[in-house]
C-alpha cells in the first residue's frame, strides 16, 4: 500500500468554472453554490483518491487559484512547485481558451521547464448553444501541450471527477515509472 502526495494546480481566466469543478470533486458532487465570490487568492482543498485495482492511494492538495489577471502575480509565489495541472477554459469563451498558451506559460516558469502531468478542461458543456470552441481544437492544442482534455459541466455535475481522477491516476503511474527506474539503476 503507497500513498501519495501531489499538489495539483487549477488555474485558467476568471469565471472559467475552476472553484465549482475543485468543490464538486472534493465533495463527490454534493456541493454546487450557485453564487460564487471570485478568488482573490488561492484556496486549498485537499481529497484522497483510492487508485483502481490497487490498495494505493494519492492525497492531492487541490489549490484553485486566482484568474483574474492583477490577483495571479500574488498567487504564483503560493503556487510553488505543483506536481499536476488542471488548465480550466470555458466553452462558451474563445478568448478563455485563446489565453490557456499564457497560463500554460506561467506554470512553466513555475516548474523551471519541467514537464507535468496536466489535463485541459473545457468546463460548461451544458451551453451547447453558446459553444464557442470545437472539441476537436481542444483536444488537438492540448495534445501539442502534453495534456489530456476533457469536457465537463459543473453546473449539471457532469464528468466533474474525471479530469483529477484521472490526474491522480496519472501522479500514480508517474511514481511508479521513476521507482522502477531508480530500482533499474541500482541492479545495473
């Protein structure tokens, strides 16, 4: 049995959906508020995810940050070095997603370069109508960035433990592909 710490790192612009997505997953669905405050910080949460068919389990330390442009500078120095992403656009919002190559940017510097397991979100799904940005673009930008992509609607709860799940699963793999390769090291 190993469990696991990852920091994992929502970000994306402002009324993308980030603090109802990290709320309904850290209460298995059971909290939607209807009326948000903006973030004006970053708040943590944290939720321990059992991985399937093993006894193990990853601990994230979820911190949903601040989108608003003149709060992130303050927030980035609390970001420190996040094992994970969770890179949140909204669908019905072309510049959201446009401004995703910023923030992947940012995390960048914040990683000093270093490659981390991430996932794009493309919240508000339920707009159909609205819908301003194609699954297929989505899913191809994060594919070039080293993501995997997923849509979801916080409002009606739809796939909203996916994209952590999934990023917990990710952090686990991730773990046990290094060990083996230290283990690797060692015999040779």
């Amino acid at each position: 049995m190993v469990k696991l710490r990852a920091r994992c790192l929502v970000v994306g612009d402002a009324a993308v959906g980030k603090t109802a997505l990290s709320h309904l997953f850290n209460s298995d669905g059971s909290l939607f508020q209807k009326n948000y405050s903006m973030t004006t910080g970053v708040e943590l949460l944290m939720k321990c995810v059992n991985i399937p068919d093993t006894s193990d389990s990853v601990e994230l330390y979820i911190l949903d940050s601040a989108g608003k442009e003149a709060l992130v500078d303050g927030c980035e120095k609390m970001w420190g070095e996040p094992s994970l992403l969770c890179l949140v656009f909204d669908l019905t919002n072309k510049q959201s997603f446009t401004n995703c190559s910023r923030w992947m940017e940012r995390v960048r510097v914040c990683n000093k370069g270093f490659h981390i397991p991430g996932v794009l979100v493309g919240n508000k799904s339920d707009l159909t109508s609205r819908r301003e940005v194609e699954a297929s673009a989505a899913q191809e930008w994060a594919q070039n960035q080293g993501l995997e992509y997923c849509e979801t609607s916080a409002k009606e709860m739809e796939n909203c433990d996916a994209p952590l799940r999934g990023l917990a699963r990710a952090f686990h793999s991730l773990y046990h592909e290094r060990r083996e390769a230290i283990q690797n090291l060692s015999l040779g």
